[in-house]
C-alpha cells in the first residue's frame, strides 16, 4: 500500500545537537509538507516542496533546514540553532490541488 | 486572530450521542480538510470539501461558503470515535496548495 513513512518515531537528541527525521513517500506526490505541533496549537508549516531540487520556507522555517534530491525523500534537519525545538513533527504530501493530503505518523523528537 | 477558529475545543459524549464540531475560517479558500488524530499521533484525513456535504459511514461533513462555515457530525458516536479532530483549509490566494490548521477538537466518547 502506498502511504508515508516517517522515522523514527521517538528521537531524543542532547541540547546542541543536530539531529535528521526521515520522511519518504512511494505515492508519486510531487508536493512534500513538514510541520510542527506543539500542545494546544493548530500544525504549523516548517518547510515545503513542490518539486524536486526545489523548496520554499514555510512560517516556522528559522533553526530547520531540508533538501529534496529525490521525489519521494523530503528530509528535515533541525539543527542547534532551533531554540526550542521539542515538539512532534509531521510530514504531508498531496499530488495537486484537487486532490486530498496524506500525513505521516510522526515522529516526536525530544531534546534533553 | 487565527484563520481558523474551532469549536468547541473539548467535548465529552456518552457512547450513541449525536456529535458536531464546528469550524469558522476568515480567508476565501478552495477546499477545507477534516482530519482525524489518534493518541499516537498520526493523521488520518477524513474528508475534503469545497462545496456542499459529504458522508462516509456515521461521520457527516457539510460546508457554507457564504458563511465561512463547516460541520463535522457523528452519528451514533462510539468510543473508538475518540480523537482530536482538526479542521485544515487551503486558501484560494496561494498555489502552494499549504493548509491552515486549526488547533483542534479534543472528542472523548465513554461507554
């Protein structure tokens, strides 16, 4: 079955550290979300993609990097930089704009 | 103010009720997401809607365009029906195809 995989889904990382969460898709969406949820807030847009080779900052882009060298890989780096970057992290990916969204799992990454 | 505003954020039902979650969203928008978030985390997105109403077993969406205005309802409710539900809209300015999030409903359903 085609879908979204993330990994892993808990990471604990020490202060300072960068550390990389896997997104990768076998739907042929040619657009990849990352987002971020914290308690009590809606998703918010990290980085995205709509095409290979090429992204664009989202609302929260600052202390996150990305890169998109293939289609169905969308890797977000959060780096040391990222104040507070405890929180739960999810990947989307849609094919266009009629067409529904499909989320990973997540992954919650804790910084200690 | 947030683009999309939900209520209410917290609902308790007894198993069989009837539920609705409500979402109000301030910007012109070519489809809104229900989606639906289980305790691990992971996103399940329920319906996608630009005009009108959509079923899929006991879960009912309607939208008001002129209103700004979308319903989710389910009928029959049951415990495993328990989730956070969260609207999501796509505004009509931008090609990004990026959603607006709401913060979410947290839906519990007791036996």
């Amino acid at each position: 079955d085609g879908g979204i995989t993330q990994s892993p889904k808990y990471l604990f990382r020490k202060e300072g550290q960068n550390v990389t969460l896997s997104c990768e898709q076998n739907l042929n969406h040619d657009a990849m979300y990352w987002y971020r949820q914290d308690p009590g807030q809606g998703l918010r847009l990290i980085y995205y993609s709509q095409i290979v080779n090429d992204f664009q900052k989202g609302d929260i882009a600052e202390g996150y990097s990305v890169s998109r060298e293939k289609k169905e890989s969308f890797p977000l780096t959060v780096t040391s930089a990222q104040k507070n970057p405890t929180a739960f992290y999810l990947c989307a990916s849609t094919t266009g704009q009629n067409y529904g969204y499909t989320f990973g799992s997540g992954t919650r990454l804790t910084v200690v | 103010k947030n683009e999309v505003e939900q209520s209410p954020q917290n609902l308790t039902a007894q198993e069989g009720e009837f539920i609705t979650i409500n979402c109000s969203y301030s910007v012109g928008i070519s489809a809104l997401h229900w989606l639906q978030q289980h305790p691990g985390g992971g996103i399940v997105s329920l319906f996608m809607l630009s005009s009108g109403k959509k079923k899929h077993g006991r879960l009912i969406a309607t939208i008001n365009i002129q209103e700004k205005h979308s319903s989710l309802h389910i009928t029959a409710s049951h415990p495993r029906d328990s989730a956070v539900y969260i609207c999501a809209v796509r505004s009509r300015e931008v090609s990004n195809y990026k959603l607006t999030f709401g913060k979410g409903t947290l839906l519990t359903v007791n036996p």
